[in-house]
C-alpha cells in the first residue's frame, strides 16, 4: 500500500465489528459509477479492471493492465503459488491516497496516474500485496512494505522511465522505515547473506511464522546487527 489509511492492508486480521462491515466494503466492485468493466484472463489469471473516471486515459489503462500481466505471475511463481487468480483493480476518484490494496482489490486513485502515467509499478507494488495473503497474521507494516518495494525493484518494469529507484542509504534511515529505505536492506542482505532471504521472510510472514528471531535464524546476526553492517558497507 503506497499510502497508509488506518489498518486497511490489515483488516483480514481484525475481523469484527467495524472492520468486518469496512472490508466488505472495501472489496465491493459493483458500483452504478462504474464507466467500464472489463474482464480480461490470460493463463489462467483473471483481471477485473474497473474505470470510474470520466475521461480516464484508454491508452494509461491498457499499459496497467499489461503490466499486470506481466507481473503478477512472476510474483505468484517467485513468492506464493496459491496467490489468488482472480483481481480486481479499479480506477477510483474516490480514493485520495495514491494506491491500496486490501483482500484481492487495487485501488488506485486516477489523478495519480494522470500527473505521474510512467508509474506504471503502482501496479507492480499493489499486486505484491494480494500475493503475499498475509490475512490472519499480524507482522511488522514495515516488513510488509518493504517487501513490496522490494519486489517491485526485481519485477518493476517501467521504474527508470518513473524516476523510481531504491533510496540511497543515509545515516537517519532506519530499517523500519520500510517501503524504499527497507527494500533496499534486503536487497543487502540477499546479496550478502542468503539468496532467498526475501522469499523466506515472506513465507514466515504469511503463515504466522515471523518472530524477531527470524533475522538470526536465517543470517546468523540478529536485525540491529545486520543494520549495523549495512550502515558500515551499504554498497549493493
């Protein structure tokens, strides 16, 4: 999620009351403002991309969705073969972030796409999120994000034309910073420790596993001291 709004990345967790009624909302995609709905399926995925704003770019709308396509198995191949196949992702005026994702729907706010058309790896950081279904399970929103970031630096497909890079390392950064600055740790310790480091920590994460030992378990350091490290050598 590029953009924070409350706990919605978290709301398979905190399943009653409120949060139950906003999640059914939230992945509600029958609407009377809908301007198109295609239903697009391509080996076995399907994308449901939903337009609710007048006078949307047709052209920004098919280079999402062949980003999408060119994503989103990489991502369910690399990080959960059980990831769903089945996607929504509407373009929303009324959501005032620049994206989100909750359940199985990306929301993404059209004015960000019209300013900013080669961000084209919203799509590729949102669709991490459905991938990694960590529904159920509470982990660190740094991690999580991180790992989206980290993603989209390995799949992204129009980061340069963006002007999207991971963020130089400085002596304020934390690791809990997430989304770039985290990103950018892993990358480090992929390169440094354990190839598939980033894979583990997701699996960890998804099936409730995560616990601050992990970081030890799997490089011999616990998090502080692999920070330590990069802050010393960070070059990746």
């Amino acid at each position: 999620m590029i953009k924070k709004i409350g706990s919605i990345l978290l709301l398979g967790i905190f399943c009653t009351g409120a949060a139950l009624h906003a999640q059914r909302h939230w992945n509600q995609i029958l609407s009377d403002k809908d301007l198109s709905r295609d239903t697009i399926t391509k080996k076995g995925i399907t994308l449901i991309f939903i337009n609710k704003e007048e006078g949307f770019s047709k052209a920004e709308a098919g280079r999402m969705q062949e980003t999408f396509f060119e994503i989103y198995p990489k991502e369910i191949k690399t990080y959960n073969k059980k990831a769903a196949k089945k996607v929504a992702m509407i373009i929303d005026p009324e959501y005032k972030g620049v994206a989100a994702t909750a359940g199985t729907v990306i929301r993404i706010n059209p004015e960000w796409m019209e300013k900013h058309p080669e961000d084209l790896d919203v799509v590729t950081h949102e669709a991490m999120h459905i991938v990694q279904a960590y529904h159920g399970h509470s982990g660190p929103g740094w991690i999580t994000e991180g790992i989206a970031d980290y993603v989209r630096n390995e799949f992204g497909v129009n980061n340069k034309a963006a002007g999207w890079s991971l963020t130089p390392f400085n002596e304020k950064q934390s690791y809990t910073n997430a989304y770039r600055i985290t990103a950018r740790f892993l990358v480090w310790i992929t390169q440094h420790y354990k190839k598939s480091f980033v894979q583990s920590l997701n699996f960890a994460m998804r099936e409730g596993k995560y616990t601050d030992g992990f970081w030890k378990d799997q490089t011999g350091k616990t998090v502080d001291e692999l920070w330590s490290l990069y802050s010393q050598n960070p070059a990746i």
